[in-house]
C-alpha cells in the first residue's frame, strides 16, 4: 500500500473517532562519540533527534507517526601522501539522514502499569544527504587547502522496528529509553545492522 492511501485512511480514522482518540507526544534524544587511531586523532559522532506522535484508537494499540533526523560526523586526521609535495591531512564526511516513518505501536501491558513495554513497526521513508571536505597540505610551503564536495542526495523505502521501555512518573508524563532499528523494505536480516538507543520522555493528553 502507497504511504499517500495510507495518510488518507488515518484522515478519515481520524475525522470519525476524534472524540476517542487518546494521544501521547514523545520526544528522544541520542548521542555517540567515538575516538579512534593509533594517536586518538579521529572521531566520529552521532546525534539523533526523533519525534513521534500516537494516535490510541484502541486501549493499547496505536497508530504511530513518527520523525528523526541523524547527524554522523566522521573526521580522520591522517597523514597521506597523494601525490608529490601534497599531503591529506584532513578528511571529512557529514551525513544528514532525514526519517519519515507510520505504523502501528502496541503496548504490552496496560496503562496503569509503572513500567510499559511497547513495540512499534512500520513503514519508513528516508532522506540521505551526503557532503565530504578535505584539507589538503603543500609540503614544500607548508600550504594548506580546503575543497568541499557538492552534497549529494539518496532516498529509499524502508521500514522500522521499535521496543520501548516507558517509566510512569505521573498519569500523563513519562520517561522512557528505546532501541530503533531501520533497514532496506522487507530485508528482515539486515534489522540487526543498524540500531540506535534513545533516551527520551513522552506525554499523553
């Protein structure tokens, strides 16, 4: 099914049952930072910000929708000669992975539990922009040069897969910490290449 025949059935869900519709805003954060080389002299960092909204037609199923962005930066700082007097002493990748995703979220136990487990899964479309820069060093003069790549653009269809643990502080507010994954439509054994763990807190009104 198309995500647009989609869209128009949640419409038309939301327009007949709005006076029961119960729904919880959620709101995560991750951060990852990793050093590497011989010297420490690398790095690569990881930011993902995600947002999503629950629509609880029923007690404890849902429909999800959901945004994130993930922003990877990748700089090595090692020393290669490229040609004669020149030098790569710098080189950078930043990807910005833009997720637009719907599905179903069902929570395991009931709502008056202190601590709720809830899987979610569904459809994902992602947005992938690509830009490298490098520095590049004259040996002779010691000349240093920057140079920037145009930013590239990939998008494919995908799908995700949530498992959620929700701490009840009040009726309406919680805290919570997730495992996402995200991978190629239909490719079920590639679930496990790519996960991230969020912290967050959501709300229910």
């Amino acid at each position: 099914m198309y995500p647009t025949k989609i869209v128009a059935i949640l419409l038309f869900i939301l327009v007949n049952q709005a006076d029961a519709i119960v729904y919880e805003l959620g709101l995560n954060y991750g951060y990852d930072k990793s050093i590497y080389g011989s010297s420490r002299q690398n790095s690569l960092t990881t930011r993902t910000y995600s947002m999503g909204v629950a629509l609880y037609l029923f007690e404890q199923t849902a429909i999800d929708l959901n945004y994130s962005e993930v922003r990877d930066l990748n700089i090595s700082n090692e020393r290669v000669n490229v040609a004669s007097n020149t030098d790569l002493i710098m080189y950078q990748t930043n990807v910005q992975t833009y997720v637009y995703g719907i599905g179903l979220k069902q929570q395991l136990l009931p709502k008056g539990a202190f601590i709720i487990p809830t899987i979610s899964a569904g459809y994902a479309k992602q947005l992938v922009y690509t830009q490298n820069s490098y520095t590049v060093e004259n040996t002779s003069s010691s000349a240093q040069t920057n140079y920037s790549t145009a930013t590239s653009k990939y998008q494919s269809h995908s799908m995700f897969g949530e498992f959620t643990l929700m701490f009840k502080l009040t009726n309406t507010f919680s805290l919570k910490g997730s495992v996402k994954t995200l991978f190629p439509a239909f490719e079920f054994n590639k679930a496990k290449d790519s996960l991230k763990y969020l912290a967050g807190f959501s709300w229910i009104f």
